[in-house]
C-alpha cells in the first residue's frame, strides 16, 4: 500500500488512488486559502490543486505516479501555471508508489520559486 508523505502527515492510499482523494480522505487539502471552498471538485479545470511530487528517497528517480493526462497537461499550460514548473494537479495524479508532494504558495499553489 503506497504512502503519501504530505506537510508532517503520512496517508495510506490503495495502489491506483487518486491523490486529491487520498489527501482529503486523510483530512488533508491540496488547495491553499479560499481555494478550498473555491475548486473545481476534482475535475481538472481549475488547477488550484497543483503539487510537487518526488520520490521517498532523491535516489529512487521519479514517483511513482500516472502519466500527465491531457487534461492536467492542458491546465498546465495556461497562466498562472508554466509547463516547465514540474507540478503536477492532485486531481488527476494517480499513485502507484510511495510520494513525498509539496504544497506552494499562491491561490493555485504556483509560487514554486518563491519558497
């Protein structure tokens, strides 16, 4: 069973989970502030679910997640997200191993440089 390290708090999550799911299952959120209140439930449009995802350990190489779907890479690449930020949106990121994901600033989760 994969585990998701997130902000202090390790999830469990079944093989093939959804990461928004398995984040707001645990009580968790992938939306910062209003953003919250204010999403797309999960959908792909919005965008305020961006993540940065890494492996466990720097070693490993890349998690083990899906694939950018056309529809995060879409989202991706329209402002105030860049293609080249390496986030990925929790909504449409499926895990299939162990996950440390990060949490940025801003209403979209975009500032990734500014942390």
């Amino acid at each position: 069973m994969p585990t998701v390290d997130f902000e202090g708090t390790t999830v469990e999550c079944a093989e093939g989970t959804i990461l928004r799911d398995a984040l707001l299952a645990a009580g968790e959120t992938p939306h910062n502030g209003r953003a919250q209140q204010l999403n797309c439930r999960g959908h792909g449009t919005c965008g305020t679910c961006a993540v940065e995802l890494a492996a466990p350990d720097e070693n490993e190489g890349a998690p083990a997640v899906n694939d950018l779907t056309d529809r995060e890479r879409r989202r991706l690449s329209f402002p105030p997200h860049s293609p080249d930020s390496g986030l990925r949106l929790a909504c449409q990121t499926r895990v299939y191993g162990d996950l440390v994901v990060t949490k940025h600033g801003g209403f979209w989760g975009q500032h990734v440089s500014e942390e």
